[in-house]
C-alpha cells in the first residue's frame, strides 16, 4: 500500500457527491437540451462557489430550499438511478435484470437514501464527515455523471485489467522470479 | 535490470567469514579511537549532509574510572541485532510490501559494515534506511509521514539520507532471497508434476520457506552467500518441516532436484559445493542469538557513556549556537558541532 498525502482534491470530491446527490435532475427533465445545460451550469456554479468559499451562506439557503421544494422530485431521481445502477450491474455481469430484483432492490436503495438524505435535510452546513460514506448498496453501472461506481469485485477486476493493459501479465513476473533464482545461486 | 550476474551486489557485496570479521574489527578499533580521542563518538550530522567530528578533549581531565568503556563486537551486533528487528516492526506497521524490508535490512547491515554502531545511532540509522529503500523500490514515501508514523524528527532522516547512500557507495540495487524463493517454488511445480490437490502444500512451503528466509536475514549470512543460496537453505528447512518432496526419501529428490538446476546451469561447480554452502547458512541460522532485555539495558547504558561525557557542556554550547536546523538536535547527548 502506497502511504501518500491525502488527495488535493477530497474536499471538491465530497462536495460534488454531496451536490449531485440533491441536484440530480436529468437530460429527460428539462423541456430543451439548452436548459438542461442552463441546469448544469447553475449547479457547477455552486459547486464552485462552494470550494472557493465565496457566498457560501447563500449557496447553502439556496440548496436547503431546492432540498424541500423538490423533496419528492429528488427522491424520484434518486430511485431511477438505482434501478439504473441494478441493470447496468446485472447487464455486466451477464445476468438477466429480474422485476422483483429490482423492486427490492430499489426499496432498499431508498431507504438507504432515507438515511442518507436526512443529515442533508438536518444540517445547514457542508457536512463531510456525514456525507463520505455514500451508501452504494448497488454497485457497477454508473452514476449522473457516467462516472461508474465500484464495489470491491469491480475495482479488483479493474486492477486486473488496467494491468494488463499496460501490458503486464503474470509470467513476466514470474519470469523475473525465475530469473533471479537461478541466476544468483554462484557468486 | 535484474540480472544478478552484473550486479554490484555480486560484485562489491558478498564477503569471506574473514573479511566480514575484519571489516567489524576496523570500525570497532576506529570508533575505540575516536572515544579515547575526543571522549565521545557521536557524530554530529549537519543540514546539508556533512559529518562533523566531536571536539578534542584534553586527556588530563578523564581519569581512568570516568573514561566512557567502549562496546565490543559482540554488544555491537547485539545492537545491530535489536535494531534489525525493530526495523521489521516499522516495516510492518507502515504495511509496506516484503521487499521493502528486506532491501532496507540489507541497506542497515552494510552500513554497519563501514561505521561502528557507537559513531551512528541506530536508530537514525534504520529511518534513513526504511526511507532509502521507499526510495529505491518505487514506493515513495515522503520524509515527513516517516517522522510522523514514528513521532521521530524527519529532519533527521533526511540529514543522515546522504551518509547512508555514501556508506553504501551508492550500490542501492540489492537482491533478496524472497523472489528467487518464488522462482524455485514456481520451477518445483513443474519438477514434481504437482496435481492440483497438491497446489496448496507448496503453497504453505513457500509461506513456511518465507519464515525461514525472515530468519536468515537477521543473521550475517546476506553479507557471505548470493541469495540463491539462501533461498534454497531456506527451502530446505522448510521442506523439512512440511515434506513436500517426500514420496521417495527427502534427501534424494532434493538432491536430484539441485541437480536438476546445476545441470541446467551447466556450471563448473558441484553438487557438493552447493550443499556445503546451505549447510554453513543453516549453521548461521543456529548461531544466533537475540539479545535478551538485560544485555540490551546494559549495551544502551554503555552506549550513554560513550556518548554522554560531553553532554554538561552541551546546554551551553547549544545557545551559542546559530543553527539554522537546530531542530534536529533534540537529544541531549549530541556533541557540539563545528559552525
């Protein structure tokens, strides 16, 4: 395990999951692509303006209003995206999506969501230590912004591929291996 | 890259019983002189990596009973012993991969080939070493987590850093025993026709073979044989213990296995040669001793001396003192440094 200093960019990090947890409107929700990208651009507004630490009192009032205006709205987004989660995952995996599969699944997902939602709904303040642990009780497929989730098979798999893609593979190492052994048995 | 057969370990780094003795003896016998010279041994490390010696005292003021007794070898390799694996146990605390340690022990070892244990302490020493072979073995690890995973000044390692890669003469390339264990394990597969149940015996060998080579490389054996050697020393206690080879008496498919290699090797040397040389490296392993709490208390007491005589005079040589990492200089029994 590489022990290096904490990534330059956790705090963005966390405060785009969190943001993109509440504005999680999609393409299919606005009436034209040009206010779609209107949408888009309010919300990395705000982003920024929140790392940047400019207006950030005002940012906050106005995402705790959007937060209770468009409760049920946000709910909604959020289980359409879990069900999107649920296909890609089975589709990767090769497995038939089943309709009770995923309504189960998306149950849980809200009400795993619930619990995450509430400290967002409690707080007024950007809260990371509440909102780092993102409850994914779904993994693979992909997210709002087509960034794809992990669970641990799929990073190991990933580790895997992104090996060998790089052009390593096992019996280079276990070439060395052999190499070193039999060539340093005489000095 | 990893070809031993040019490499500066082979060349410059493997030594005869006696070499090794004497090389021990010169740094002893120095660091015994500078004591009686200077009445202390402590270097003093600079910012910039630069070695100043202790000041000069003037003989008439230490009379007999105060001078300091310097250590000999054997309470040197005590020393060296108790810090090897105190290494270990940083290594492991930072979870840093296998060879990581191992180059860092390798990296400790020969630098005290060069400098007795009284000139340098230890356990700056193991730091700089831990942090070298980071280093080296593309793991980097910033100075400062060092210092912090520990509480220990990282200032310091970076001042010894340089001294370290000098000591070693800058051959930081170093093979340990742990890969050429796999490689043989790897080949046995195939030598003995392993059937997938059995896959898991050589697995637990070569968990077993990698104890064994942990064992040996707290011992002196690194310095004497290649790590071929000890890689196949260790896998020949290890095969003991679980008799993986056995279906037709351990000594003859062991032997025909070394042949095996020889013969693949087609090299001048013999079979007997090969098993004399695993022989002395077991006969290292039995020697060892790990020095008890006791033996450690006293070394540590004796090491003060040698180091503390010139420590009332420190509090006030410190103030005059212009410093600009006086920082470093957190221990009381450092000698004065030459501004």
């Amino acid at each position: 395990m590489v022990v290096a200093s904490s990534n330059p960019h956790n705090k963005e990090m966390q405060i785009r999951r969190r943001i993109s947890n509440i504005f999680n409107k999609r393409e299919e929700d606005f009436p034209s692509l040009r206010e779609y990208n209107d949408y888009l651009e309010e919300v990395e507004d705000m982003i920024f303006k929140l790392i940047e630490g400019i207006d950030v009192q005002a940012i906050e009032e106005k995402i705790t209003n959007y937060q209770q205006e468009n409760a049920e709205q946000i709910m909604i987004n959020q289980a359409r995206k879990a069900e999107d989660l649920a296909a890609a995952m089975a589709a990767s995996k090769g497995i038939p999506v089943q309709a009770d599969t995923d309504g189960n699944s998306q149950a849980g997902f809200v009400a795993g969501t619930q619990g995450q939602y509430a400290p967002t709904v409690a707080g007024g303040q950007p809260r990371p230590t509440g909102m780092a642990p993102q409850p994914v009780p779904l993994a693979g497929g992909l997210d709002m912004h087509g960034y794809a989730l992990d669970d641990e098979e799929m990073m190991r798999l990933r580790a895997e591929r992104g090996g060998r893609a790089g052009g390593w593979s096992i019996e280079l190492s276990k070439k060395r291996a052999l190499e070193e052994a039999f060539a340093s048995i005489w000095i | 890259m990893a070809d031993f057969h040019t490499s500066t370990h082979r060349a410059n780094w493997i030594f005869s019983p006696q070499e090794l003795v004497e090389k021990y003896k010169a740094a002893n016998q120095r660091a015994i002189q500078t004591l009686e010279k200077y009445g202390t041994t402590q270097m003093e490390v600079d910012a910039d990596g630069s070695l100043s010696y202790p000041e000069p005292i003037a003989r008439d003021n230490a009379d007999k009973h105060s001078r300091p007794k310097p250590l000999n070898i054997e309470e040197e390799q005590f020393m060296r012993v108790f810090y090897e694996n105190k290494l270990r146990e940083v290594c492991s605390a930072f979870y840093f991969p296998n060879k990581i340690q191992a180059t860092a022990l390798i990296y400790f070892k020969r630098f005290y080939l060069q400098w007795s244990v009284m000139e340098h302490h230890p356990k700056h020493i193991m730091l700089t070493c831990v942090y070298a072979a980071c280093k080296i073995e593309e793991n980097h690890v910033s100075a400062e987590e060092l210092g912090k995973g520990i509480s220990q000044d990282h200032q310091m390692i970076l001042n010894y850093e340089m001294i370290v890669y000098q000591s070693l003469e800058f051959d930081l390339i170093v093979y340990a025993p742990y890969r050429s264990v796999e490689g043989f394990v790897n080949d046995m597969e195939e030598f003995c026709g392993v059937k997938d149940d059995e896959n898991q015996m050589l697995k637990d060998l070569q968990e077993t073979a990698r104890l064994e080579v942990d064992k040996i490389m707290l011992t002196d054996a690194p310095h004497l044989f290649p790590p071929g050697q000890l890689a196949l020393a260790a896998l020949r206690n290890a095969n003991e213990m679980h008799r993986v080879l056995d279906f037709e008496g351990l000594c003859c498919v062991l032997c025909r296995y070394l042949r095996r290699i020889l013969a693949r090797q087609n090299s001048k040397h013999t079979i007997l040669q090969l098993i004399e040389s695993l022989d002395a490296i077991d006969a290292w392993v039995r020697k060892f001793k790990f020095p008890t709490e006791k033996d450690m208390k006293h070394i540590n007491r004796k090491l003060k001396s040698c180091w503390g005589h010139s420590s009332h005079d420190d509090s006030k040589k410190r103030e005059k003192k212009r410093h600009k990492s006086h920082k470093s200089l957190n221990e009381a029994h450092n000698g004065p440094t030459l501004a």
